[in-house]
C-alpha cells in the first residue's frame, strides 16, 4: 500500500490526537487508544482502517464521533472516502467494539516530515517566528512558525506563536529547509495538565462474571481463571446500553472487560468496568 507514513510523524500525529482528546468528566475512566491508519472500507455507520503495521481495524461511527479535517476545520462521517488516512481516537467498548471518538481527516496523501519531537517549550521569541523546544531526549531545537504552520490544542485557544509560553508542552512536526532550518508545519500545544492522565491499572481481563457478592465479583477469564474484583466509590461502569451503572447491575453470565490495581494484599481493586449482554456458555443464558 503506497503513501505510508514514517515512525516520526506517527508519532507526532498520536501526540497530538492525545492532546486533543476532550476532558473527561469527574469520575469518568474510559479505555481510550489512539492510532492512524488508512480507510480499505466504508460502511453504514462504521468504516475499516488498516494500520501501518498492517492490522485490520473496524470502528463504529455514532452520535459521540466527531469528524475534522487536517486544519481542524468540522467535517462529517460523508468525507471520509476510501483511501483516506485517518488519525484520531477511540473507545474500546464492554463487548471489544471499537467506536470512533475524535477523527482526524488527514486525506490519501500524508504531509511530508523531516522531523518529529516532543517536550517542553523553553523560549518563545515572536519577533522572530521562532520558538524553542527541550526534547524529552534532551535536545534543544529552535523552529521557525510560517503561514503554513497550523497550532492545535485541546480547547483551541493556541492559534499562533503569540499563544505559547514557556512550559508547555508540544509535539511538532517540522520541515527542513534548505538552509538546515526546522520550520514547524505542525503543533499540538497545551499545558502538561491537558495529557489524559491514566489511571493505576496493573490487569486488564475480559470474560464472563460468574458471581457477584456484596462489593466484589469474580470474572472467568478467557483462558479459564477465575479472578475477584472489589469495587468502591471510585470503580466506574459502563455499559453499551447505560443499563449498568454499578455492582448491583452486575449478573452471572454477563460478559465483561475489568480494568484493575493491585493494592498488595492479594486484592484486586476495579478501577473501570465495562459489562454487556450474557455470555453464551454454563451460567449465562444461550440467547
């Protein structure tokens, strides 16, 4: 497949759609991931991409999707064609559907990049057009900002060199032009606070509950074990439908995805969990 993009902006393009994800609400711990590939098919309310490293991905389209073109500019599901590169974010679902959250639409041809880096802003000089960045591998870059310079941002108050200050953070992507210098043809910008922060997870399973009691539940693993999970004020739950909003919507034989911190003891706190119909099998109905 031609038109494939390099590691560099790659990884510049999943920075900035990290950047870009919008604030969860208090509380709130979806399982978000984020990556790029090119669109092989379309159908009614989902599309197939095929990333770079040749994997296969449906993600379904629904009212929480949001589509943009590559200057940030609103678009809809209907411009997305087939051979369309797309970056962007989504949420893998109780069930392990995929459904797109922030789509990116980057078109069938990928911007060249000579350059990628991520870091801190140390200097800011708009007399200039420039401004300095210490990669997070310890190198002091400065960037030169033309008219072909596009700023993102998680709530889009950085629009030109006159927004930034020293230390945020960035990640750019830039050109080298023919005298050596590095002009930035993009740059997801914003404070350190803006990068969605994760929660403590040390397990991640999905199978079927096969009991709940009082505060905790037991899931059977897809390989066979059998695990117990505690929850608490702070587990979150979600489910496709809504219908499960804590422990006590939890039933043997529902499927389930547990997302869990070890607290030593031999506990397993559930930090989110994702339930959905019954699973066929012994203690789940087959319908």
């Amino acid at each position: 497949m031609s038109g494939k993009l390099g590691k560099a902006a790659i990884v510049v393009l999943v920075l900035a759609a990290a950047l870009a994800v919008p604030a969860l609400a208090e509380g709130e711990t979806p399982v978000f991931g984020r990556g790029l590939g090119q669109v092989t098919d379309l159908g009614g309310d989902s599309f197939t991409v095929e990333t770079r490293s040749g994997q296969i991905r449906t993600l379904h389209v629904d009212e929480a999707t949001t589509f943009e073109d590559r200057s940030g500019a609103p678009s809809t599901f209907a411009d997305v064609e087939v051979g369309d590169w797309l970056a962007g974010t989504y949420e893998r679902e109780a069930e392990g559907t995929l459904s797109a959250r922030r789509v990116v639409i980057l078109g069938p041809e990928l911007p060249r990049v000579d350059v990628r880096a991520a870091g801190e802003i140390t200097a800011v000089n708009p007399g200039s057009s420039t401004f300095e960045l210490h990669t997070r591998q310890g190198e002091d870059l400065q960037l030169v900002v033309t008219e072909d310079t596009r700023f993102r941002s998680r709530d889009g108050s950085i629009q030109s060199i006159g927004d930034l200050r020293r230390g945020m953070i960035a990640a750019v992507a830039a050109v080298r032009g023919g005298d050596g210098v590095l002009e930035a043809r993009f740059a997801a910008v914003g404070e350190r606070d803006d990068l969605p922060v994760r929660p403590n997870v040390d397990v991640r399973v999905a199978g079927r509950i096969t009991s709940v009691e009082g505060s905790s539940f037991a899931v059977e693993t897809l390989a066979g074990a059998e695990k117990m999970f505690s929850v608490d004020g702070s587990t979150v739950f979600r489910s496709r439908d809504g219908s499960v909003e804590g422990i006590e919507d939890l039933r043997p034989g529902m499927r389930a995805i547990v997302a869990a911190e070890d607290l030593g003891n031999g506990e397993w706190r559930a930090v989110w969990v994702g339930a959905g119909r019954p699973m066929p099998g012994p203690g789940g109905p087959t319908e």
